[in-house]
C-alpha cells in the first residue's frame, strides 16, 4: 500500500513538472520565432485563394502548437487544450472549414466564412504568440 502511495506522489510529481515546463515553453516563446509566425501571417494574409489561405492558417497553428510543446495532431491539440484559446468553439469553426477543403471534391463554402475563418486564424494565432 505504500508503495502504491510512493508510486502515486511520484507520477503526480512528474506530471506537473511536465505542465510547469509547457508553461515555461509558452510564456518565453523566442523572439526570433514570433517574428517568423509574424510574418508567415501576413504572407498568408495577402494570398487570394481563400482555399489555401485556410489550410495554411491552420498549418501555421499547429506548427506554432507544436513549437510551444504540444506534440498530438492538431484535432487532439484543441481537444487537450481547450483553455490556451480565446475562444475554442471559433477555433474548431475555422478547423471544420478546413477539414471541408482538405477532405471534399467541391467544398461548398461562402465567402464569408472563409472570412470568417481567416479572422479566427489571426486573432487567435496573435493571442498565442503574446
């Protein structure tokens, strides 16, 4: 029982220095990288074909995901993750409207959901990179 106990405190003890690390990783992001998802943004940002706009939006956050630590697809990111956003349900808006580009012959989407999207991509990749 001791041992049980023993083994416990420790699982709990690596665990939140894991998520003190993360903490760490985001709050000490590199200047250098913040320029680089800077700018990536604003070339995305000039693109015309909203098409390839939103799934480079959505390339660029899970790369800057990964970069700040997170290492699942982008799906189980925002599932795990749900508090590093402002607001999550817009995020898995604008990560659906990608999904319907990647993965449907004639994706049926209105131009301004498109905008939309782009919008939420920006917001919330600026928010990340504070």
């Amino acid at each position: 029982m001791e041992i049980l106990i023993f083994f416990l405190l420790l699982a709990f003890f690596f665990w939140s220095i894991f998520w003190f690390i993360l903490l760490i990783k985001k709050t000490k992001f590199p200047e250098h990288r913040k320029n680089f998802f800077l700018k990536k943004l604003s070339e995305i940002k000039n693109s015309s074909d909203f098409e390839k706009k939103v799934l480079n939006y959505d390339k660029l956050l899970d790369q800057l995901l990964k970069e700040i630590g997170f290492t699942w697809t982008l799906w189980e990111k925002l599932k795990r993750n749900p508090n590093m956003f402002l607001d999550i349900n817009e995020v898995w808006f604008a990560h659906k409207i990608r999904n319907k580009i990647a993965h449907d012959v004639h994706p049926n989407i209105s131009e301004r959901d498109f905008t939309k999207s782009e919008k939420i991509f920006q917001k919330e990749i600026r928010n990340l990179l504070k």
